[in-house]
C-alpha cells in the first residue's frame, strides 16, 4: 500500500480525506479533532407519552399501590395484633394513597416550576 495517498482525520482510512468521507454524514468533530458519533437521520425520533397514556399510567399505579398497601396494612396488623376490620383497613389504606398522590403531584409541580434549581442557588449564595 503507498503511504503518499490521502489520509482521513475523521475515520483515518487511507484514500481520501476527511471532506470526502463517506461516514461524513455519521460523524461530526468536536474540540480537538476527534470524532463523535451523531445518530443517523434515519433513527425514530423518542415521542414523549400522551396525556391519556399518562393518565393510565398514573391510575394503574394508584390501584396497584393500594392493593399492596391494604395487604400490607392487614399483615402489618395482624402481625402487631392491632384489630383491624377490612373497611378500616380500606379506609386507612384509601386516606394514605390520597395523602400520596397529593404529594407526588406537589412535588413533580414544583420540579416542573425548577423550584429545586433556584432553591440550590439560594443556598450556594448564602
């Protein structure tokens, strides 16, 4: 192989340079000259979830949340000997899941607010 022929900086074959590349279209430099690989153009771009698809995500957790909370509940108070019907344990069980979905719901409303980010810089300056 003569040495003489172009030299590629972008995918260091022989026989062309990095202008001429044929993974031009797949590689991209950054700072110093070393190659980074960007996603094809062909890639499915990601969909973020539908309000609906959300909303059923969010129901099924709540209803699985429950049932492992009742059942959690009657083996905690069995196993403490703390008496405990079923519609009590529904209705403490029913007072916690309200209790935690308000709580997510406040906190992912101050996480979207960037509420956190000014926080952290309130407490950097002090």
């Amino acid at each position: 192989m003569d040495r003489t022929d172009p030299y590629c900086t972008l995918c260091g074959a022989h026989g062309h340079t990095a202008p001429h590349c044929p993974w031009q279209k797949r590689y991209a430099t950054i700072d110093g000259g070393l190659p980074e690989e960007v996603a094809p153009e062909t890639e499915p771009k990601l969909r973020s979830q539908s309000k609906l698809a959300s909303l059923v995500e969010s129901v099924v957790n709540t209803l699985v949340g429950l049932v492992i909370a009742m059942g959690a509940t009657f083996v905690i108070c069995w196993a403490y000997s703390i008496p405990m019907t079923l519609s009590q344990n529904f209705i403490l069980t029913s007072w916690m899941t309200v209790i935690s979905v308000l709580r997510g719901y406040v906190i992912r409303r101050l996480w979207n607010a960037e509420f956190w980010k000014s926080w952290g810089r309130r407490n950097e300056s002090a």
